[in-house]
C-alpha cells in the first residue's frame, strides 16, 4: 500500500505538491531557525526513491528467506524419511 501511494505520488504532480507542502510544514521551519539551505524538492524526491529501495530490498529478502525455508523443509523431510527408510527397513 505505501509503495502504491509513493508510486502515485511521484507521477501525481499535484499530490506531489501537497506532500511537498506538508514535508515543508513539518521538516524544513526548524532548519529556517538554523539558517540552513533548503532544496525541498530534490531531498523529498530522494526520500521518495529511497524508502521506495529500502521497501524493494525488504521485500526481495523475504522471498530469498522463504525459498531458504522450503528448501530446508524439503531436505528435512527427506532426511526423515531415509532414517525412516534405514532404521525400520521401509522403502519409500
């Protein structure tokens, strides 16, 4: 859900312009105290992009963890069933 919002946000020139408005209210007032230069667009774009990455990776490893578990099941079950196999006789 956060990746479609992001995805909109980044082609929606005018949701765009609204969370750039209220990144603006909440981010960039405290850096005007300190006198510090602001280029809201650029950094709000690369905060974008960069969750959007952050969100890809977490994603991309969960399904590497889960191709892990089924492979680890699968030799487990194996292994069950030749000690089976070997301390009872039984062939599969």
């Amino acid at each position: 859900m956060l990746w479609q919002f992001l995805t909109h946000v980044e082609k929606c020139p005018d949701c765009f312009e609204e969370l750039e408005i209220r990144y603006l209210i909440a981010e960039a007032l405290g850096r005007l105290e300190n006198g510090e230069a602001i280029n809201l667009r650029r950094e709000l774009s690369h905060k974008i992009k960069a969750t959007k990455r952050a969100m890809y990776l977490h994603y991309f490893n969960e399904d590497i963890l889960r191709i892990f578990e089924i492979v680890s099941m699968i030799i487990i079950v194996y292994e069950v069933f030749g000690f089976l196999s070997d301390f009872f006789g039984i062939v599969f």
